[in-house]
C-alpha cells in the first residue's frame, strides 16, 4: 500500500549528483512498557519507512510506508549537509544507557556516518555534555528531521481533507 507524497522544490536547492543516499534514526529504550521507540529511515529510491511502537496503555505498533519524490531527497539532503552533522564525532558524546539510545546513520555520496549516544531530555542535556557543540549540531537536525517526517506522514495519511 503505497503512496507517493509530492512537495514543490525548494528554490535554492540544486539537484544533487550524489546517487548514494540513506538515512535512519532510531530512538527508544526498553521499560515497563516494554520496548519503545520511533524509527524513520530514507531510501534512494524516495520510500520512507516509519515506525513508532508504544505499549503505553495498550497502545500499538504504528507503521507508515511512502515514497516522496526527488524535490523530498534534494530537502533532506540539503538539511544534512547545511547542518555540518559530518564533521562531527560521537566519541564524546553520552553513551547509550538503560534510559535509551538514539542511532543515526547518513550516506551521502561517499560519506557513511554512523552515530550512537544516549537519549537526549533537553538542551540542558546537550549543554553539560563533554561536546555540548557537537551534540547541539545533532539534537536541532535530528528535531529538524522529526518534524519533516512528522509533516509528511501527517500530509499523506490524513484522514480528513483540509
């Protein structure tokens, strides 16, 4: 079930010549709840797969697949690499612990980086960490990121029209 999301290209955008392109975050912790997370990972070929899964008040597994369209890859590309997040380094970053972790992994032509730190509160968090530099790069895109996949998920799985 398959659905192509459409969204006007972004003026300044140049099209990217970069055929290699991935992108997946992934957040969650496992507790009473049982395992909890939110996932959302990006294809070359435009599919964006979304997963949030809680069991808070009997709550289940969300799971959303779309395709977007070039002008969507060329945005997000565009997101990450303005965000610099590939000069950054996660060695001193919060390691993952029982409150939970948040990965990311980009490829980006012949760039392929993987993070991995602990679940983020607040920028508070970010500011008492040993890389409070580092970490905030990473905490606005992946806020940045959340609210683009949030948008296009919401936009195309609307039940009511506007």
């Amino acid at each position: 079930d398959s659905h192509v999301a459409s969204v006007s290209a972004p003026r300044r955008a140049a099209p990217m010549s970069s055929t290699d392109f991935y992108v997946r975050y992934y957040v969650g912790h496992k507790g009473k709840f049982g395992h909890e997370f939110l996932e959302f990972e990006f294809r070359p070929d435009g599919r964006l797969r979304y997963a949030n899964n809680s069991n808070y008040k009997n709550d289940t597994m969300i799971r959303k697949e779309a395709y977007v369209n070039e002008a969507v890859l060329n945005e997000l590309k565009r997101i990450i690499e303005e965000s610099e997040i590939a000069r950054e380094d996660d060695k001193q970053w919060p390691e993952p612990n029982r409150d939970g972790r948040q990965e990311f992994e980009i490829v980006l032509g012949n760039t392929h980086i993987s993070f991995a730190t602990a679940k983020i509160g607040s920028l508070l968090d970010v500011q008492e960490s040993k890389d409070p530099e580092g970490l905030r790069v990473f905490y606005y895109l992946v806020q940045d990121l959340k609210c683009l996949v949030f948008s296009l998920i919401g936009l195309h799985f609307r039940i009511k029209p506007i």
